[in-house]
C-alpha cells in the first residue's frame, strides 16, 4: 500500500530505534489522533506472559500494585523497586484468563524477565517472553462501527479493562482522556491488523503522535522521563489500579518503607511538569540539565513537537521551584523554557503522618 512506503524511521540513537516515526505528516497525523482515529505500530515493546496458578499472588509480592485478586480483564500499571524505592522498572499489566502479559520498554525486556526468573523461588509460575506486538489507537473515532467491526467488538472495553480476540491476543482500553486502546496481537499478524486497521478509515501515524499525545497528557515514559533516582511520588506513578502503579494500602514488597514514608511524612525532592521550550533552535536532548542562573534545578525528559502546544517537554525539577521561574537548557544546545502553571502538583497536600507529628509538637508547645 502507498501509506507503507512513506514511513520515515525513528531516530537511532532513541528509545523508540526501529519504530517508524512518522508517515510524511507528523502533525498532520497528530490532528487526526485528535479528530479522527490513527493506528501506531509499537511492537517494539517487549511483552512477557506469566501463568501458573501462582502468578497473581506471587507478583503482588514482588511489585508495587495490588494484584492479588485482579479480576480477568483488568488492565493495571505496575512498578518494581530498589530497596531504597525507587523505580527499576514500570510495564502495563493485564490480566486475562488463565495468563498475565505484562508489556514495557523494549529495552527493558531482558532485564525485567531475569529479573521476575530470579524471584520465581519455588512458586508455581512460568515466566517467558511473548511473541506479541502492540498497536494503538487513539482518537475519537475508534469507538466508530467501521473499527469496531474491524476489531470483531461490539463495543469498546469499559476504561481499565481488555477482552481477549477470537483469534488470539487481546484488545485493552487505557484510562484517560480521549480515547486510547492497544490491540495486542501475534508479531506475526501485525501487519495483516494494519493493513485491515487502515482499509476501515483508520490513519497509519508514527510513534511522534504517540509521544506527543503521552506528554500532553503528562504521563513519564521509563528512562526517559525518570533516571536512577526516581521515585514513584515524584512522577505520579501513585494510586490503586487503575489511576496508578502503586497501591498505597498494600506492603511487604521491596521499596515500600520509602513509599510509606514520603507519603506519610515527606515530600519528594522533585516534582514532574511539563515544559514549553523555545522551538527557534536546536532541539535539547532527554537527560540535559534545565538552569537557572547557570544553577542545575531539574532533568529534562522527553522532548516533542506538538500540533496545538509547540516545542514542549517533560522534566523532573526540583519541588518548590515556582511555575514562572525562567529556565534554561544544558548540554550541547542552550533553549529557555517555561513551566506550564497547570501541570505543576498541588504543593498543600499534607500526609497523615505529618498531621499526627505537628499535633504532637504543638500539643508539646501548649504544655510548656
């Protein structure tokens, strides 16, 4: 088909390497995500399937998310910690009957398997890589009949949850605004999924629309928008399934002390916003240093040109800085930048630890 032979590949040097990054028209495509329906090949993700009657109650163990009694269908983001709390990994999970596939960072893929392989012990649970590829779809008019009928749905899956595909893999809606749905499938019918996706009106869009859309939406991407020490609070990765990837309610897995504790009697040291970057220039790179006065205060993460907002970026800073505080670039090339006021976390919120510490110093004031 013509649309194939438009594809410009996604830079080298990037985590999205061997992935097409747009197909002629990034912004163009971008509208459409807003307007219409596109489809975006992401099988550069690495996908992992656990079974064994075990499985459930074993990665609850091991992972950040209450995950015990995931229901089938349900659809949930999930981390692993270090000791000292913070993320060493981050992947969408999915619970479907008998089988739970769990998808991240292509780069990721290796090292999340030896990982989740050394923690198996003695529990009956086989862990292995899945040969599926990711496609997802964004925009309103995915919800239409002529891809619904595509997808052999009726209707698309409630938010947070999936169905599973009469001819194998499954289809998932992620919670949101808009409308945002992967269909997971065998690598080897990827191919056949688009060319049928786009035959029912359905744009072909590069991974450019995808990051555009994801930091718009302010959601981090792993080792891109976090570093090594990152923290669940300081990117939002903090609620039950659903609305987070760790559940607040839960314990006894590796790098709870520091998420009980920063909840309950701290703040994190940074805070994730999102940026607008003098688009002149140059284009800074993930990992620069964001200055002011020549004084590092933050990390930037991905940065993307989108339709509608321009040069924009997200960026760890340090928490506190205020929004209209003049940034600018490190690294090789030196950009100015804005915090955008309406992505900055509220800074009132006060843990229940903290409450019960400051009634008790100022009980201890009113004795003396």
């Amino acid at each position: 088909m013509a649309w194939q032979t438009s594809k410009v590949p996604a830079p080298a040097d990037g985590p999205d390497a061997g992935a097409v990054w747009h197909y002629g028209d990034p912004l163009g495509e971008q509208r459409t995500a807003d307007t219409g329906a596109v489809v975006i090949d992401r099988s550069h993700r690495a996908v992992l399937v656990l079974t064994g009657s075990e499985r459930k109650a074993w990665l609850h163990t091991i992972s950040s998310q209450h995950v015990s009694d995931l229901a089938d269908g349900a659809v949930t983001e999930n981390l692993s910690l270090d000791g000292q709390g913070r993320v060493e990994d981050h992947w969408l999970q999915t619970q479907l009957d008998g089988r739970t596939v769990i998808d991240t960072e292509g780069a990721r893929g290796e090292a999340l398997l030896a990982f989740l392989r050394k923690m198996v012990f003695w529990s009956d649970v086989t862990v292995e890589p899945a040969d599926l590829g990711v496609l997802s779809l964004l925009g309103p008019a995915v919800a239409d009949t002529p891809v619904l009928e595509t997808l052999g749905l009726d209707a698309l899956p409630a938010e947070g949850t999936a169905v599973e595909l009469p001819d194998g893999g499954f289809v998932r809606r992620l919670p949101g605004s808009g409308v945002e749905v992967d269909v997971v499938v065998p690598r080897s019918e990827v191919a056949g999924w688009l060319d049928r996706l786009v035959a029912a009106g359905v744009r072909p869009a590069g991974v450019w629309t995808h990051e555009a859309h994801r930091v718009a939406a302010q959601r981090p991407r792993l080792g891109v928008d976090t570093d090594e020490r990152t923290i669940p609070h300081e990117v939002g990765w903090i609620g039950g399934p659903g609305v987070g990837a760790v559940h607040l309610e839960k314990g006894c897995y590796r790098g709870q002390e520091t998420v009980a504790r920063v909840h309950n009697l701290g703040k994190p040291p940074r805070m994730l916003v999102q940026l607008h970057l003098d688009g002149a220039s140059d284009r800074p790179s993930p990992g620069d240093p964001l200055l002011v006065g020549g004084r590092t205060v933050g990390r930037l993460g991905t940065v993307v040109d989108h339709v509608d907002e321009g040069l924009i970026a997200l960026a760890l800073v340090k928490r506190g800085l205020p929004a209209d505080m003049a940034l600018t670039t490190g690294g090789d090339v030196e950009v100015s930048a804005a915090i955008d006021p309406d992505s900055v976390p509220p800074t009132d919120a006060v843990g229940a630890g903290r409450l019960a510490v400051d009634r008790l110093r100022a009980g201890g004031r009113a004795q003396q």
